[in-house]
C-alpha cells in the first residue's frame, strides 16, 4: 500500500486497503476550495500489475491530474468514489464493490494542486463483497478481472483490467 497522506477508509473498507498521495493533502469538506469538476481534471485507472500470481493483493491506482488554473478538491471517501470488480466476459458479474462493506469515513477531501494530481491507491485482499457484509466472503477464482472507479461529480467512469493466475 502507498505510504501518503493517509487512507480515505481507515483501512476498513471491507476487504480493501487504501492511502493517498501524489501531493495531495486533507482538506475539510467545508473547506472553501471547489470541487474538481469534469474539464479541468483528467482521471485515470491502472492496476499496478497486469498480472497477479496467488496470494499477491492487486493493487489500483486511481489519479486525478488537475489541469485546471486553480487548487480542487476530491472526494475519495465512501461516498464520494466507488470502486467495483467484476469478472470480464460473460455476464459480467459483480465480485466486489467499495462501497458493500464501507466502515471508513463516508467523505475524506484532499486537495489537487493547479497541475498537480492526488492518486488514490486501493489494495484489494480478493474477498467478494455483499451489501452489508451479511454473508461470508469467497476468494476470487483465476481469472480476467475488471476494476472501474467513479468518482462523484466527475462524470466519467475509469476501468482497467486485471488477471489472477492459477498455481
């Protein structure tokens, strides 16, 4: 996990750990910067990896470049940026969503410098994720997998793909 600025879920975000960085820096919600908005910022998602052996955690990257002339601010807390992992081809289906098991705080603002970027680092421990956390957690299988992340306000969705080989 990325050392930074702290992580926007406390590490408690249900089969997830996450930090911050890349020059970003804690802000109140109230603080008096506006919110990065689509136009002046660009979004981008990669997996660390192309390929993760078993055992090893994939990690994400999701940064926000703030081309604007102006300092912004992000909201990578529970509510404000979802990630989702589902399974590729097929149908598609859902293995994990950010926001299932979110025990973290729901809002966690950092601010994006004129030019700079906040990359928000997610850990991921290959658990599957319900609603509530109701029912236990299968590992998830070898295979091709997709992480998309959204982040309020920012209209675009980001996804990257990933594989989990076999032994």
């Amino acid at each position: 996990m990325n050392g930074g600025a702290g992580g926007a879920d406390g590490g408690a975000n249900g089969g997830a750990d996450t930090g911050v960085s890349g020059g970003a820096e804690a802000v109140p919600a109230d603080s008096g910067l506006p919110n990065c908005r689509p136009g002046s910022v660009e979004v981008t998602l990669r997996s660390v990896e192309n390929r993760y052996a078993p055992g090893e955690k994939p990690t994400f990257r999701l940064t926000v470049r703030n081309e604007g002339d102006g300092a912004c601010k992000v909201d990578f807390g529970g509510e404000g940026t979802v990630f989702t992992i589902t399974e590729a081809g097929g149908g598609g289906e859902k293995v994990w969503k950010s926001e299932d098991c979110s025990k973290g705080r729901s809002t966690a603002f950092y601010r994006v410098p004129a030019g700079g970027t906040a990359v928000h680092t997610l850990e991921w421990d290959r658990r599957h994720s319900t609603p509530g956390c109701a029912t236990p957690r299968d590992t998830a299988k070898a295979g091709t997998y997709l992480v998309e992340a959204e982040i309020e306000g920012l209209e675009e969705k980001v996804r990257t793909s990933f594989v989990l080989t076999k032994d």
